[in-house]
C-alpha cells in the first residue's frame, strides 16, 4: 500500500498553485485546462504521473502561462 500521508503534501501544494496563480478558477476548471495541456502539449496520460510528478506538471504548466512558481 502506498504511503497515506503524501496527499497531505501534494494537496498542500496544489491548494498553494490554486490559490497564488488561479483564484478566479473554479476547481474543475484548473483541473480540465492542465489535464488538457498535459495530454495535448507533453504527450502524458494523466492516469500514470504519481503526486509528485503531477505537481512537477502543474508547477510548469503555471510557467507556461507565465506565471512563475516558486517552491
């Protein structure tokens, strides 16, 4: 079984991109605009990333846009 409490870090991490680059955003609506950008622009099915990796995704999504993430 995987370890439970990487969650914590992965939603902590992504409630921070949410809130700092995309507060007007609905939480589908970030959701649907960065899966579509995974799948169409980086060629990965979002089925496989673990949470670290999507978190990764997410941050350079963010930077495509223009918006740089600090860590």
């Amino acid at each position: 079984m995987r370890e439970p409490n990487r969650l914590c870090n992965f939603y902590g991490e992504l409630q921070k991109i949410h809130i700092t680059f995309f507060p007007d955003w609905r939480f589908g609506q970030l959701m649907l605009n960065f899966f579509h950008w995974l799948t169409n622009e980086k060629g990965i099915d979002v089925f496989f990333p673990e949470e670290d990796m999507m978190i990764e995704y997410l941050r350079e999504y963010t930077d495509s846009l223009g918006n740089e993430v600090i860590n």
